[in-house]
C-alpha cells in the first residue's frame, strides 16, 4: 500500500519569492507546472471549477528555471 506524506514548508514573515519563468499544464489538466526566476518549480492542483491551489514547491535549481517539458515514463 502506498501512502501519501504532504510536504511542509516552513519559512519566516513571508514566503519565498516565485518569479514565473515558465508554465505546463499535464495532459490529464488537473496540475500546472511553473518554474521560477529563483530557480523553484512549484506544482498546482487545478480543480474542475478552475480553482488553483499549491500542491508541492522544489527548491535545488541555482539558476532561473527558463523551460519546461514533459517527460515520457
């Protein structure tokens, strides 16, 4: 049985700056990709009723993340 963990971001008065560089939608629209100026990808949860909510961020990039491209399995 596999389980989900969600992740927890902790920081101080505000959050990480999220210049957005990049933009994907999954084939399945229901997750949007961005990739920041700061170098983060940051996945979205897309509802049916186009409301966006924060899924996951990724930090590790130094550098401005520029593109974005789907991967096969």
């Amino acid at each position: 049985m596999r389980t989900s963990v969600p992740a927890v971001a902790v920081w101080g008065k505000t959050a990480p700056s999220h210049s957005i560089t990049a933009v994907m939608i999954t084939d399945d629209q229901q997750t949007i990709v961005t990739g920041s100026q700061e170098g983060q990808i940051c996945l979205w949860d897309l509802s049916s009723d186009l409301k966006i909510s924060s899924k996951e961020i990724l930090f590790g990039h130094t550098a401005s993340v520029t593109c974005l491209a789907k991967a096969r399995e």
